[in-house]
C-alpha cells in the first residue's frame, strides 16, 4: 500500500538523542573517554570563572564541540553552530536535549582566552594521554620526534617591511590592496606580517614556494604510535631541534626517562645528538651520507633497536596526515602562535581519542 506524506508535525515528542544514536556507534567510546578526561579538569574550569554573575557555557561542552570539529571536519566555528541546530548526533555527543537552542560562534571567541590563559588544552592533552598509559598503549621508553610546516592565516601580502610597513602599497582598494613586491628582496630579518606577526616566512624544501607559516612538532611512543606531545614553534632552522628537546624534556618528567627516540636526517647535527646522550637518551637518527657525527657510530647504528626504530619512525606521517587532511590544521584558522598551539593540541586530542576507540573498543 502507497503511503501519504502527512506534513503537520506532533504536539509532544519524548524521544531523546540517546536513543537516535547507535550502540555500536564510534563517538561512544570517544564520548565516554573525553567526559573521563574532562571530569579531571574540573577545579580547572572553576578557577577559570568569577563566583558570580551569569552562567557561561560549560566549557566541558566548548572543549568537546572543538573535537567534533576535528573528527568531521567542519571548517569553521560558524558552521559547528549552524549544524548543531539539527544535527542530532552533535546535540547527543555536548549533552544537549532537542529543545536547547544552539550557542552563538562568539562563545568560542569570548572563551577562548580564558583557555590559553590555564593552558588547558594541555592539560585535556595530557589527561588523555594518561588514559592511554592507564590502558597499557604507551611505551614509556621509545620515542619518535619530527616536525612540519603548517601555513599561517596570512596573505603574502601583509608581508611588509618592518620599518616603512607602506612601502609599496597601492590604496586603489582598500578591501584588497595591489603589493608589487616584484624584485624585493624579503626577510624575516627585515620584513614582519601585519596580519599576523608571529607568523615566519618558511619553505618546506628546496624549489618549494615560501608561505608565511608555523612549525609544528609532535612526540610519538613507538608501541602503538600514539601522539603524547605537541609544541608550536618558530620555523627557524634549530626550531624543530629546539622543540624536539623540549617535548623529551617534558616528557622525562611526566612519566619517566625515555631510553632513545628516533627521528630523521634534518636531526642529524652535532649538537642535537650531544644533547641527547647528556640526557642518556640513544640517538636513532637517520644517517646522511658522507657525514660522520661522533655519538652517532657503528655501536648504534648496528643494533636491532636502530633499525626498528627507523622502520616505526615513519609511522608519525600518519599523526601528521591525519592532523591536515580531517583535523584542519593544513592550514590554520587562527592567528598567534598561542591560539595555534590550542588548535593543534585540540586536534592531537581528537586523534589520539579516535586512535583508543579502535585500540579499546570496550
């Protein structure tokens, strides 16, 4: 029998987003491990508000919409908020009932600088990352380091010289100014985004073209490649080295000594291998040919743990392709090396989550 569209709509509904999403369905589990992590952030999120006046949006429900940004890869805050006005699964996922009217794009804004201002992206990082070490999925020995380029959200033509910032500038249109940089010979000794100063003129490789960008580096444990350690840095020539030590340093104290970390031939100096044996952490990086680096030798490049640490290494592409390709961080939507730190580690919170669902499906 033929059905027939029927348009007028019921009085009363008493059916809620729980029972609209699947038991088997993915977000369970990432729901489930994110409200674990969140909980421990609690006395956190009090000291970030006064006592008094009206009550904001629980910022467990910004932190979580931020990871529904990067799991599905939505473009834009504004449109995070249009789509939770009937996307049923998103409404499920913040602990939001059908009724609730959706937060306004500017809840994100308003709130973000009380984030950067407890570091609490880091600390939801490292409670995760302290889920996974509960769950026996991080090894506390083995480490892999690298580092890549992620473009800034600056034209090239904010790239102007730091003492005559109009130099050149043609005001035919004010919404889009014509630069004629044809010739200039530009720096970041001498020239300075005026969209975003943080940001530095960087390539990715020889024949590349320059892009106003961010370094960014990640840790990886070798056991199940799981990211436990992101930093933002200047895309300076030493930035990554710099940032590499760091996040080792940091994670020597937070969960023990690392035994060796590997890494490839753009580590390859002097000076980063002497640094990781003060710290007596072996050195397993990539050789380059016709170079001999003292530390660095037969006695450790003959092991079996070199060599499986060179095969496992490249498993931190993957982190890095997950986190440009879904996690939007190919190039990113803010501006401030602080803001992309929140955005990056925000997006390694979300892989990281994704990565424990199909590790512990239960």
């Amino acid at each position: 029998m033929r059905g027939h569209e029927e348009n007028q709509g019921y009085m009363f509904s008493y059916l809620s987003p729980e029972d609209r999403v699947p038991s088997d369905h993915p977000l369970r589990r990432i729901k489930a491990m994110a409200d674990e992590a969140l909980r421990l952030l609690s006395r956190t999120f009090d000291r970030m508000y006064a006592k008094e006046g009206r009550p904001s949006i629980p910022p467990e429900r910004q932190l979580k919409a931020q990871l529904l940004i990067a799991l599905y890869t939505i473009r834009s805050e504004r449109l995070f908020c249009e789509m939770l006005d009937y996307n049923i699964l998103y409404r499920w996922f913040l602990g939001m009932n059908l009724e609730e009217r959706s937060f306004d794009a500017t809840t994100f804004t308003k709130n973000r600088d009380r984030l950067l201002g407890h570091d609490v992206a880091g600390r939801f990082l490292q409670a995760v990352v302290t889920q996974a070490q509960t769950a026996g999925l991080l090894s506390d020995e083995h480490f892999t380091v690298d580092g890549t380029l992620v473009e800034a959200w600056a034209s090239l033509k904010s790239f102007r010289p730091i003492d005559t910032p109009d130099e050149g500038v043609d005001d035919d249109d004010p919404g889009n100014v014509t630069v004629d940089f044809h010739g200039q010979t530009r720096t970041n000794q001498t020239h300075r985004s005026t969209t975003d100063p943080e940001a530095r003129l960087a390539r990715k490789g020889n024949g590349k073209e320059a892009k106003l960008s961010y370094g960014v580096s990640l840790l990886m444990e070798n056991r199940h490649g799981l990211i436990v350690g992101v930093a933002v840095h200047a895309p300076t020539g030493i930035g990554e080295r710099e940032a590499a030590l760091a996040l080792l340093d940091q994670q020597r104290r937070r969960r023990g000594h690392p035994r060796s970390v590997g890494a490839d031939k753009g580590y390859h100096t002097k000076a980063f291998v002497d640094a990781l044996w003060l710290q007596s952490i072996t050195p397993h990086i990539a050789m380059v040919a016709g170079r001999r680096t003292p530390g660095l030798d037969g006695r450790t490049t003959r092991s079996a743990g070199y060599a499986l640490s060179q095969r496992i290494r490249k498993r931190i592409e993957e982190g890095f392709g997950w986190l440009k390709t879904v996690g939007g961080l190919r190039k990113t939507r803010y501006r401030g090396s602080a803001r992309v730190a929140l955005h990056a580690k925000l997006a390694a919170v979300a892989n990281i989550l994704l990565r424990m669902a199909k590790l512990c499906p239960t």
